[in-house]
C-alpha cells in the first residue's frame, strides 16, 4: 500500500504533536513537584517548633488554643502566625527569624499537613 506524501507528512505532524505535548506536560508535572517540595513543612518543620516552643503552654488543658495537634494548629492558623510574627508569642523568649519565617510561610501556603 502508498501513502501519499501528503498522508505521511500530517502523520509526521501528528506524532512530532504528540511528543511535544507530553515533554511539555512531563516539564509541568516536574515543576509542580518541585514547588510541592519547598513548601515548608509541618511535620519537618513547624511541629518541633510547636513541641519545643509552645506546648509546654498550649497544649490539652492548657492556655487557649490547643495547639498540640495538626487539626487543632490548622484552626488557629490565622492567630499562630499573627502571634509569633508580631513577636507577642512564644511567651518567655523569641524565636529565631528562620523559626518565624517557617511558621508563617507554612500558614501562607496553606497551613497543610505535609
Ligand atoms: C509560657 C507560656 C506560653 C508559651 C510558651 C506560648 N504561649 Fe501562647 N499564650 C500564652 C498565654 C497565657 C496566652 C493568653 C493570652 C495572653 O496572656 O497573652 C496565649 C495566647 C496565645 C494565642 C491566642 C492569642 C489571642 O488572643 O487570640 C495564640 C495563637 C498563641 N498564644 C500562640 C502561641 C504559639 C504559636 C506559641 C509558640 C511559638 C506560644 N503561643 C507559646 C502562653 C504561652
């Protein structure tokens, strides 16, 4: 069987199509992945703060909000970050611009349990 010229070149048009379009998807799913990857985390990141700076204070029974889980942070989120990047907590010395940093970009991203 022939092919005309015609047939071949759009077949050829198709196929270089579709390669092109799944490297393009292929790069799309590989930047997702590395912006998933410096977002902050809150198990790497914000609970050790959590643990180390506020819950001798605010964890079950203590001072108003519970913070001692990510459900409980993730309702609070907006006065957690509020809190600690006016400075007005932890109660008993500040944190380190780096550990604020974490907290509040955290919440800005989402307060997620990643
Ligand atoms: C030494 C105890 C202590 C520590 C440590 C502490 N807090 Fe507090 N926190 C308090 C008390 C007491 C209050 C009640 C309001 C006040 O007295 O300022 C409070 C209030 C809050 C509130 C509610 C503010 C409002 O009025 O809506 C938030 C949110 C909060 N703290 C977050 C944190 C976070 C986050 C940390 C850790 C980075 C932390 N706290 C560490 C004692 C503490």
């Amino acid at each position: 069987m022939k092919y005309s010229k015609k047939f071949q070149t759009s077949i050829s048009a198709l196929l270089l199509g579709f390669l092109f379009a799944s490297c393009i998807s292929n790069v799309e799913e590989q930047l997702e992945e590395q912006l998933e990857e410096t977002k902050v985390s809150y198990i790497n990141s914000v609970k050790p703060i959590l643990e180390a700076r506020c819950l001798s204070c605010h964890g079950a029974g203590g001072n108003f909000p519970d913070i001692s889980s990510y459900e409980k942070v993730n309702a609070h989120a907006a006065s957690v970050k509020e809190e600690v990047a006016s400075g007005r907590m932890p109660k008993g010395g500040p944190l380190t611009a780096a550990q604020i940093k974490s907290i509040v970009d955290w919440v800005d991203e989402g307060a997620l349990q990643n």
